[in-house]
C-alpha cells in the first residue's frame, strides 16, 4: 500500500459524540453541514425517516450545494455502530470510516479514507481531491456544531471554489 492509497484527517469539535453521530448518521444531520440532499434507503428498499440512523447495508444518494444534480453519488453503508463509528465506499470504490472519540470536553472527528486508487493525474486524483474535500467539510462541520455558520457555497453560478 502505497502513501497515495489512503490518508487520516482530524479535527476536534465542541460537541459530545452523540451529537456528531447524529449529523453523520442521519439525513437531517448530514444535510446541516455536508450535502444539498442525502436519502438512504434500507436493504428493502424502503427509505429511511430523516432523523433515523442509516444502518449496514443501506444504500445512499447524495447531491452537493454548488453542482447540478448530475454530480450524484450512490453508495453503501458498510457499517454504522449507532455510537461512535461509521464506514461507507464513496467515489472510486474506496473506504470512507469515521470514528469518534471523546477528548476532554471535545469529540475528535477523525476521517480515514482508504482503497484509494493510483492516478498520476492532478484533475482526477482521489488522494488530492477527496482530502481538500474532507478537509473543507469537516471544518464546515466543526462551524455547523460550535457556532451555526454554513461556509458551503450553495449557488450553481459560483464555480471552482473550495467551499462546493
């Protein structure tokens, strides 16, 4: 496995880790500070409540503010412990975990994606561009949950920024 295969990104966050599971786990949750829309639907292809907790084996689609709804993924849940952890393949067949631990009066929000596959090119590479993602929404994240501001860019009409 190679440097290029997978990375770590961290932030901590003034919120106890049911909380932050919440706004991973749920529809509502993950709409306040990462997606435009999200719908998980359950393994018999009934769709989840938006605050029930997206379970092992659900499948999801998600749509991002700033793209048109052409820019879609569709994925799986592959595990989600209801506590503190949360797995899913995302974009390229690679492996999104989060794992939550608790830091004095903080939760750490630490995001491992993994499976990531080799790509010499700057404008496709996963490595490059899925860590200045994360990068940006798990600060947009720790905004949401410490102080209600939104910093997505949420018009179709602003295009190339970090912030969509």
């Amino acid at each position: 496995m190679s440097g290029w295969s997978t990375f770590t990104k961290k932030i901590n966050v003034k919120a106890d880790i049911n909380q932050l599971y919440k706004a991973w786990a749920t529809q509502s949750g993950i709409e306040k500070w990462f997606l435009r829309s999200a719908v998980y639907t359950k393994p018999d292809d009934n769709v989840r409540a938006r605050d029930e907790y997206i379970q092992k084996g659900d499948k999801y689609l998600w749509h991002w503010h700033g793209f048109p709804d052409s820019v879609r993924e569709e994925q799986e849940v592959i595990s989600a412990n209801g506590r503190d952890e949360i797995a899913f393949t995302f974009t390229g067949d690679c492996l999104v975990t989060v794992k939550l631990t608790r830091y004095n009066d903080q939760t750490i929000v630490s995001l491992t994606q993994s499976n990531i596959p080799e790509d010499n090119n700057p404008d496709t590479n996963l490595h490059i561009g899925c860590g200045e993602g994360w990068t940006f929404y798990l600060a947009n994240l720790k905004s949401i949950i410490e102080g209600g501001i939104d910093l997505r860019n949420k018009s179709l009409d602003i295009q190339g920024v970090i912030n969509s």
